[in-house]
C-alpha cells in the first residue's frame, strides 16, 4: 500500500478513514447560483457610494455592509441561500481598530485588512436553511 494504489485509487484515502465513497453523491443535485441583477447592483453601488463619499469616509462602513448584504443575499450553495447578520456599527468599531493598528505599524498591518475583513464576512454569514 505504498504511493502507487493512492495514485491508482483516488478513493483509497477515503476507504481508509472510513468515508463511504456515495456521501459525495448526496448533494450532486443542488445548485449553487447567484441571482442578482445589473439593476439592482448599481442601484446598490451608487447608494455605497454616495454615502462614503457624502460622509467623507466616515460611514464607508455602512456603504460596504450595504454592498455585502446585497451579494450574500443572492448567494445560493448547495440549494441553501445565505444571509448575512454584520451591521455596520459593528465593521465600523473594527475598522477604526484596524486603521489603528495600520497607523502604529507604519502601513504594515495594511496586508492583513482583507482578510480581516474577509474573516468578518465570513463570520456573519449564514445559511437561511
């Protein structure tokens, strides 16, 4: 059982640990989708973006929860649709933590934004069912 009847055998490392080979088949006929439209995108889009730039910046939070909203709302995996619970209070008080963090560092921490913003996103999503 060396490298050869793994590359022989794709399914040998499941067989192995004990996952039988038709949990896989179970969710082949759900869809994954997105349903959004152009229209309601730009609409979207220019309401993020009149608000960043009427409020000079201060509100981009509440712009990008709006633009967040918008695109987990139209997200379909596997058949479930997903929402998304982040409101824009709680992105701004990580934002300014963030800025802060980037202004001590000098810029470094600007690498880590998306992907804490990224982790954000992701913890406030869900499936609906």
């Amino acid at each position: 059982r060396g490298w050869r009847t793994l590359c022989s055998n794709p399914d040998y490392f499941l067989e192995e640990i004990g996952v039988e080979k038709n949990i896989g088949k179970l969710n082949m006929y759900r869809e994954s989708y997105f349903d959004g439209g152009l229209f309601s995108y730009i609409g979207h889009v220019l309401l993020a973006t009149f608000i960043t730039v009427f409020t000079l910046g201060i509100c981009a939070p509440w712009g990008m929860c709006i633009l967040y909203n918008w695109k987990i709302k139209h997200t379909v995996i596997d058949g479930h649709r997903q929402y998304f619970d982040g409101t824009a209070m709680q992105l701004f008080g990580n934002w300014i933590k963030w800025w802060f963090f980037t202004i001590i560092t000098f810029g470094i921490y600007v690498f880590w934004l998306n992907i804490k913003v990224t982790q954000w996103i992701t913890k406030h999503t869900h499936f609906i069912d």
